[in-house]
C-alpha cells in the first residue's frame, strides 16, 4: 500500500530570511520516505511550492490539493509560475471547492489530513494559523506529524 504524507507549512511572509535550513530539514524528511510513497500538498507559496521542487527533483510523486480555481490570481507574476509548474507536475489535481473562502482553505487541509497516513509541518508552534489547523486536523485523525521548528 502507497504511504501518504501531507505537508504543511507557513507561506514565506512568516518564515525567517533566511530558510535554507528548513528547506534542507524538509529535504531530509522528504528523502526518507518509504520507497513508493505520495506527498500530498496545498499548492500554496511558501513550503508547499518547496516540497513540490523537492518532489520533482527526487522523482517523489505528488498530489496538489487546489483550495479553489483561482487560488493564485492575485499572487505576484512569479508565485502564479511557481503554482503553475506545481499543478503541471502534480501526479494528481483536486480542487476542493468552487469559491474562494476562508472555510476553503481549512477544508483543503482537512481533506488532504483525511487522505494522508502522516504530516510534515514546517511550523512556528503559533496556535492560530492555517499550519496549527493542518496539525491539529492530523492530530485528531490520530495520525503522526513530524514538526521542523520555524
């Protein structure tokens, strides 16, 4: 059976300057794997457009859940490239709803906790963010959730 591991993390206004090493804890993570396992992320900027180039360049396969159409249409030229070359290289595309909202964005993350064996959260321990959502939805599940510290 595929494992699946869903990421989650912080969008880059709330990273530190400089992330190299968050980048490269993830790496490791990602690495480490089971052989023939699936990553399950949100397709947004930040640490899930690092685990997609992460993905594509280990061969890992990936599932991009979308929150809605439209997610990236006010995002900055380069962002909506980045999402772009996510969803082109995604195994598999869901978009989970058909409007943007706020309930689209923690609804995305429950249906990715609710496919996912595991987590990997790039998190600041923060407890009102759409990251500390992911992990408590994946805590609830009773499904283990490795934390890179911010």
């Amino acid at each position: 059976m595929q494992m699946k591991c869903m990421i989650t993390g912080h969008r880059p206004e709330k990273l530190p300057q400089d992330v190299s090493l968050l980048k490269l804890k993830l790496l490791e993570e990602l690495t480490s794997l089971p052989a023939g396992s699936c990553v399950l992320l949100g397709a947004a900027r930040g640490v899930d457009t690092w685990a997609a180039r992460i993905c594509e360049r280990y061969g890992i396969p990936y599932e991009a859940y979308v929150p809605f159409k439209g997610v990236d249409s006010r995002w900055s030229e380069n962002d909506r490239l980045a999402f772009q070359r996510t969803c082109f290289y995604a195994d598999h595309i869901k978009v989970c709803y058909d409007s943007p909202s706020k309930d689209a964005f923690l609804g995305r993350n429950r249906m990715m906790a609710e496919d996912a064996d595991c987590g990997i959260a790039v998190w600041d321990g923060e407890f009102r963010s759409g990251t500390a959502a992911a992990v408590r939805a994946l805590q609830k599940l009773e499904k283990p959730v490795t934390v890179i510290s911010v």
